[in-house]
C-alpha cells in the first residue's frame, strides 16, 4: 500500500511554516525604517515643489469621475483638485511615517493609513510616475501586514497575522523577481537591447541624463554595450540567483550599483531607491534584531 505519510508531514510543515515561525524580523524592521525613509524625502520632495504637483495650477490635469465609493477613494485627490486637501494628505502621510520611524506601536492601521495616502499622492501625480512608484504602493500595501517583532499571545488571530506577515515578506520577494522577469522580457524582445545600444541610447537622453551626464557617446563605445549586457543578464537571471546563498552579496550589490546609477546619473532616484529596499528581505543578515 503507497504510503503517503511523507505528504502528510510535508503539509504540517508548510503550515507550521506559514502559521507558527514568524519570518525574517531583522529583514522587516530594516525594510520597513528604510520604507519610512525613503516617504519621508519624497513627501519633503513634494512639499519644495508643492505648487508644481498639487497646486490650483498644477502640471497634472484632472478629469473628475466618480466610479463607486469604495473604488474613487484612491482618486480622491485626482478629482477633487484641492491643494487645501492635497496639502492635508501629504502632511498626513509625513507624520505617519515620522512616528512610525522611531515606534513599532500600534499594527496594521498607521501603515494602511499611510498606504491610502500615498495611493491617492502617486494618482495625483501620474503623469509623473515610473514603475517604481507603482511599486511602492504594492510594497505599501504588503507592509500593512509586516510586523517587527513575533506575536506574543496565542490563538487563532495571532495564527493569521502571522500568516499574513510571512505571506507580505513573500510577496515582496515575489513581487521584486516579477518585475525583474518581466523587465528582462521585454528588453529581450527589443532590438535596440539586443544589438547592445540601449545604454548608449538612453545616455544621450537629456530626460535620463541628470546635469548631461555621460553625455553623447558613440553606441558602439564598449562600455556601454558591456553595461547593456550587464543589465540584460542581471535581470534575466535575478529571479533565480537572488534566492541562492552563493555569491548573493556580490550579486545584490552589483544590483544596487545598478540602481545607483539609474538614480543619480538617470535622474530617476524614487525608482531606484524603492527598487534598492526590495532587496533588503534577499540580503544575507547574520545578526537579529533584540
């Protein structure tokens, strides 16, 4: 008769997994203080430049359209057009996070909180987003549910917030291999990728090319068509490679190398900083917090 005892014992392990180990805490208190940093300078950001993004004449036109309470309420801001409120939830959300930086009080409400306004600021100002600020809205949404420290009373509810945090710390990887994978796809499929020129091409830019550097260079320059197959292979390849302990540091750093560049010669710095805190819940911490 087969014996399926070894199913069995898997499962209970799967569950325990999930249900009873709370995951990765060093990971989620580094991931989390760095998401808190990382809102407080784009909401710094856009208080310097409140007139530009918020304002009564700002760069973003709006269209109003109601599509259901519960679906509009992202678009709040969109519709309304009010600097008055758009001021007040951009102060919210600075405040939130400034006190969730230095207390771990209090779970699941500041942070769906902050996730709702910086929902409604990133629809505000869509003409100006890059993927990553789509990004951080989905990593916004995980940290809802990512908790610092393991529950500490017992019974069902403390089961399924522990579910859900080890499911968030999960998403998150997932989320970050995904848009590699689908990054590397399409620059697979473009021809410009292919033949090795796409740096050189962007690098010639201006809107990519913060203070005009690199400046023009030549596509078939060596540089450039060995940092395009970097890139190529990179995200090609993350998915796999960042879940294997072999040479993960000297990989994760090539990766944030990568998004340095992108953020301070590109010009894109929200993109790659937010893409950079993704890789906190891959990187190799020896130490757990107390």
């Amino acid at each position: 008769m087969l014996n399926l005892g070894f199913i069995s014992q898997a499962l209970q392990n799967l569950l325990a997994y999930f249900y009873s180990e709370h995951h990765r805490a060093t990971h989620t208190y580094w991931f989390k203080k760095a998401l808190y940093v990382y809102l407080i300078l784009k909401c710094l950001y856009w208080l310097a430049y409140f007139p530009l993004y918020f304002g009564q004449n700002a760069i973003f036109l709006s269209k109003p359209a109601f599509i259901g309470v519960f679906k509009s309420f992202p678009f709040l801001l969109l519709n309304v057009n009010s600097p008055a409120l758009n001021a007040f939830f951009l102060v919210g959300l600075l405040g939130i996070c400034c006190f969730k930086l230095v207390s771990d009080k209090f779970y699941f409400v500041p942070e769906f909180i902050a996730w709702l306004l910086a929902l409604n600021l990133h629809n505000a100002t869509y003409a100006g987003n890059t993927g990553g600020d789509l990004l951080a809205n989905q990593f916004l949404l995980f940290n809802c549910f990512l908790s610092v420290r393991s529950f500490t009373s017992s019974g069902k509810f403390t089961e399924i917030k522990t579910l859900f945090h080890n499911l968030a710390v999960l998403g998150i990887m997932i989320q970050l291999c995904v848009a590699y994978f689908l990054s590397a796809v399409a620059k697979l499929a473009d021809a410009d990728w292919q033949a090795g020129n796409a740096i050189a091409i962007v690098s010639q830019t201006s809107h990519f090319s913060l203070f005009s550097f690199p400046g023009y260079s030549s596509k078939n320059n060596w540089v450039y068509v060995l940092l395009n197959y970097i890139v190529l292979g990179y995200q090609t390849i993350f998915a796999i490679m960042a879940w294997l302990p072999f040479f993960k540091k000297t990989f994760l750093l090539i990766g944030v190398l990568m998004h340095l560049y992108i953020a301070f010669v590109m010009g894109l710095p929200w993109f790659g900083g937010i893409m950079i805190l993704g890789y906190i819940f891959f990187w190799p911490f020896k130490k757990a917090i107390s």
